[in-house]
C-alpha cells in the first residue's frame, strides 16, 4: 500500500489574496451574467422543440404505440414511440454555463469576503497550511 506523503508547500499570502479576489470577482460575473446565459438557453430549446415537432410531422407515419390521453379541461395528450435517424434528429441544446442558486453563492461570496479579509489582517508573510486547506477548494 502506498502512502501519500504530504505537500509542504509556502505560499505568499499577497498572493493568495489576490487569487481569491480573483476568484470572487468570478463568482459575482458568473452569478450576474447566469439569467442572460439561461435566456438564451431558452430560447434555443424553443427553438429545438419547434425543431422536432417538424421532425415529427414529417414523419409521423413511423408512429408506434400511440396513447391518447383526453382531460376534463378539454386538453388531449397523445403520447407515441418513434424510430429516429439519428443524423436528421434535431440536436438538443446543451447548458454550457454553470447555474448557481443563490443561497449557494451567497455562502461562497460570504467565505471568500471573509477569507480575504482575515487574509488582509495578517502580517504573516505565508499562508499557514490549514488556512489554505480550508480555502483550496476556490483557488
């Protein structure tokens, strides 16, 4: 079994703190930029779906195990199987943007604030290594 040994690294605290402002800044930009991001997002899966309902018109006539659904409102729901080609099917947008909720960045944007001001406080030249254990996970 091998051991890992630990990495005894000295780290400059000027540094680190700029890396986490760094890091801060991208958190918010990030977190301001998402609702523009899922926007669009939006409206190229519209844009697919309208894709695919074309598709299936066009070949509807391949349907299997068609079931049909009638409501009380009035609405129908009709449900079927179908045998794509692959190489026609429209391609699904994909969310290539991370998506933060925002309980979620405020409990980062508060730990890096704090952490960089703590940092700031220090007249230590390097960051201690529990210090930066807890504060690896941003950097």
């Amino acid at each position: 079994m091998s051991r890992s040994k630990a990495i005894n690294v000295k780290i400059a605290t000027s540094k680190v703190i700029k890396a986490l402002e760094n890091k801060l800044a991208q958190i918010k930009k990030e977190y301001v930029e998402q609702d523009i991001h899922e926007a669009k997002y939006q409206k190229e899966v519209e844009k697919w779906k309208k894709q695919v309902l074309q598709y299936t018109n066009s070949n509807i006539k391949s349907a299997m195990n068609v079931r049909v659904c009638k409501r009380h409102s009035g609405l129908v729901n009709i449900d079927f199987d179908m045998e794509i080609n692959e190489k026609d099917f429209p391609e699904e947008p994909q969310r290539n943007f991370p998506r933060m909720q925002e309980w979620t960045f405020t409990q980062q944007k508060e730990e890096l604030e704090n952490a960089i001001r703590i940092l700031k406080m220090t007249d230590e030249e390097y960051v201690s290594t529990s210090t930066y254990n807890s504060i690896a996970k941003y950097l």
